[in-house]
C-alpha cells in the first residue's frame, strides 16, 4: 500500500530550479510506480526570496519546511547577492534554515563509479574502488559562532566554536553508519593548533567506547586533503566540524567526476532535507546544462530516510543504468552529452519501466525527447 508524505520543494536560485525539475521527475515516477501520495508544497529560498520579499528565508518558506515530512532543496546563490559587502545573502536562508530545523548531520556519500572512473582527473588506480561517507557538522563551528569587526574596521573575526552534545550528537550518527560498512571512522581535525579540535577529540574518543567494534583514526585536515587525492580507498566514514567538512567534500567531488554527482542528507533529531553538494552554478543557469544527478540521488537519499528503501533502490538502478549507456551531461562528456531535462527524462522513463524510450536510449537516439 503507499504512503502519504508531505514533501517541502525549494528549488532556489541559479541551476536550482532546473536541477529541481528533474528531481521531481524522478519523484513523481516514483509515487506513480509504487501508488504513494506526495504532497509537493514549493517554497521560495535565498536570491529569488530576496528578490520578492527582501529576506532569504521568508517565514512563509519556513513554516512549509517546517510541516513537511522532508525537504528537497536545489540551490542558492545569485551575483547580483554576491558582493560581500552587502548585509543580505542568500547563503543566510540556507543556513537559518538548517539551523531552524536542527539539522546538524551532512551525510554526504562519496564513490567512484566504475564507468566514470577515467572521467576523473584523477588516476585511475587511484580512485577505483573508493567509497566513502563525510559525516560534516552542519549547525555549529566558525559557520554559527560568534563574528563581528571592531569599531574602526581594522579587524574582522569569526569564532569556532563547539558544545559537547553538538560533538556527540554527530559522532554517534557517524559511528552507526560506521557500524553498517567497514567499521572505520576517520575524525578530520586541526588538533594539532586548534583547541576546539582538541575537544572535538577529547568527545569523539568518549562516544567512541559505546562503538568498541569501530576503529577510530585521527587526521589532520591538511594532511586529509592530500589523502583524498593520493588513497580514497583508505577512506571508509569520516567525520568534521562544518568548515573542514564543506572543504573536502568539495574535493571530494573530484574523484566522481563532477561535483553536479554529490547529494547529500542533512538530518537532525526530528526533521530532514536532502540537497546536492554543489551550488547554484550561475554560469550554467538557463542553458539546460547542468548535471541533475546530484538532485536526483538526494532524493533517493529521501526515500531512504523515509524507509522507502526499494524507491531508493530503483532511483540508484537508474542513475547506474544512465553511466552503464553514458548518458551524460557536458560536465562528463562534452562530446556527446545530454542536456539536463533529457536526463531527467530519461531517468524517469527507466524508473517507470517505459520499454521503449530505453530501448531508443540503448540504440543512442535522442529523437525520444
Ligand atoms: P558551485 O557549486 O555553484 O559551482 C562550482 C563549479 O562546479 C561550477 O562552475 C561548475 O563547473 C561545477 N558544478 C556545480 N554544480 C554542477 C552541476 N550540477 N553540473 C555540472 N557542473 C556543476 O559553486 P560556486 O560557483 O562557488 O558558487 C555559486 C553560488 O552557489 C554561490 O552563491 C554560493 O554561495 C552558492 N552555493 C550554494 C550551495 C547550496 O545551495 N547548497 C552550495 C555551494 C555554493
Ligand atoms: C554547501 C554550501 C554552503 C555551506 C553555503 C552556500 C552557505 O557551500 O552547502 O556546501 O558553506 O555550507
Ligand atoms: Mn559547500
């Protein structure tokens, strides 16, 4: 029998909506496959919220995120809001809004797929096989801590900043998940100089006896961004504070291939939105350029939430049987690339089992979309 669920849409700035359409497609492919009821409510988030109402994350928006069962977002992020001297940004709506909703885990999954493995920069050898999870802080740190200047604008500061329970909390979410693969939680930090780091330790070795089977390593976040590149293979679960996690999950993107292939999960104890690693890409927007999959895989990571895991499954399958016939977007073939909303399509008609548009896909005729 389906469900019902009530899911808040914020598709953004830039690329956001278009990323969006195509999540969507996916979404509703699924309802209409398995007979489930999702209630879709779009809300407006960062520049374009700016635009009409002066605030990035206008109450409305947030009391929509705030009745649904889980929220998708695209992106944020526009030029004309990009000059750092002004006092309202778009950035400031996504990040009220993940602290509103208390979402202070970013799961963000990491893996060199096999058919795209000679599309990274990277050496082959190199990266074959890797496959990892960045657990990042995503409601404290230097991001929430205290800032400012003093009265002569001589000097600016920004405060790192971190509570035990906030350290905690994250930590055992990264050991379950750790429990799940290859046991191996790797903590990212600057204990070397940073004393927040230190206690970042201190409390991760602390929840760390509730998990005896896990092996807990320590690295240093320079040395880490060096180790991403050299050895992803060593990599299974990692876990660090919001700064170092948005840094190299960045980088890490570069192993896939893309950063338009990363979703990510961002969970608190009561509430969940999903959203792709990458921004809103404003050089890309309006030209049906970009890469979706980022989109579309955060919301099979929803289904998954959702305990809808054969949902998940199918929007997995779809996105693997795209690279198996190399469906891809420019970013991954320039030469015989597919445009975002073809994608999108594409992976639609593979999730609802349309014999025909796959056979035409497999023939490596476009004329069905
Ligand atoms: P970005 O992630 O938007 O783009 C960086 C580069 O990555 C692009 O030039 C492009 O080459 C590539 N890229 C990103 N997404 C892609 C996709 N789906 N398909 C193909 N290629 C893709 O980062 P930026 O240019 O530094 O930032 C642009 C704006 O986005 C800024 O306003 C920034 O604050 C915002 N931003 C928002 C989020 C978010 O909404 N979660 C995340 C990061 C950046
Ligand atoms: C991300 C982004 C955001 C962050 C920005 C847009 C506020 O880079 O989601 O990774 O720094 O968290
Ligand atoms: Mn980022």
């Amino acid at each position: 029998m389906g469900v019902s669920k009530k899911i808040a849409v914020l598709a953004g700035d830039g690329i956001g909506p278009e990323v969006m359409a195509q999540g969507i497609k996916a979404l509703k492919a699924i309802e209409d496959k398995y007979g489930h009821n999702f209630q879709l409510t779009e809300a407006i988030i960062g520049g374009c919220a700016i635009d009409k109402t002066g605030n990035p994350l206008p109450q409305e928006t947030l009391e929509v995120a705030l009745d649904a069962d889980a929220v998708l977002l695209g992106a944020i992020g526009t030029p004309k809001y990009a000059d750092p001297t002004m006092k309202v940004r778009p950035e400031q709506g996504l990040l009220g809004l993940r602290k509103a909703l208390g979402l202070y885990a970013n799961i963000r999954p990491v893996k060199a797929y096999d058919k795209l493995v000679g599309l990274s920069p990277i050496k082959n050898e190199r990266i074959q096989g890797a496959d990892f999870v960045i657990f990042r802080e995503l409601t404290g740190g230097i991001y929430f801590g205290e800032n400012g200047r003093n009265d002569e604008n001589t000097m600016a500061y920004d405060t790192m900043t971190y509570h035990d329970y906030e350290i905690e909390r994250i930590a055992h979410a990264a050991f379950k998940v750790a429990m799940t693969r290859r046991k191996e939680l790797c903590l990212i930090d600057k204990a070397n100089v940073l004393e927040s780091s230190r206690f970042w330790r201190e409390t991760v070795d602390k929840v760390a006896k509730e998990y005896p089977e896990v092996e807990l390593t320590y690295l240093y976040v320079d040395n880490a961004a060096m180790q991403l590149i050299l050895n992803p293979k060593r990599f299974d679960v990692m876990v660090t504070a919001n700064l170092f996690g948005d840094i190299i999950s960045d980088e890490a993107s570069v192993i896939g291939g893309s950063l338009g292939l990363l979703p990510s999960a961002s969970i608190g104890d009561s509430r969940c939105l999903f959203e792709p690693v990458h921004g809103s890409y404003p050089e890309g927007a309006g030209k049906d350029i970009a890469n979706p999959t980022a989109m579309i895989l955060s919301v099979a990571m929803m289904f998954d939430h959702l305990e809808l895991h054969q949902e998940a499954r199918d929007i997995y399958d779809a996105i693997g049987t795209c690279m198996e016939k190399s469906i891809m977007t420019p970013d991954l073939n320039p030469e015989v690339s597919y445009s975002c909303s073809q994608f999108g399509d594409i992976v639609e008609s593979i999730i609802s089992g349309d014999e025909i548009n796959i056979k035409s896909v497999q023939e490596g005729s476009h004329s069905i979309i």
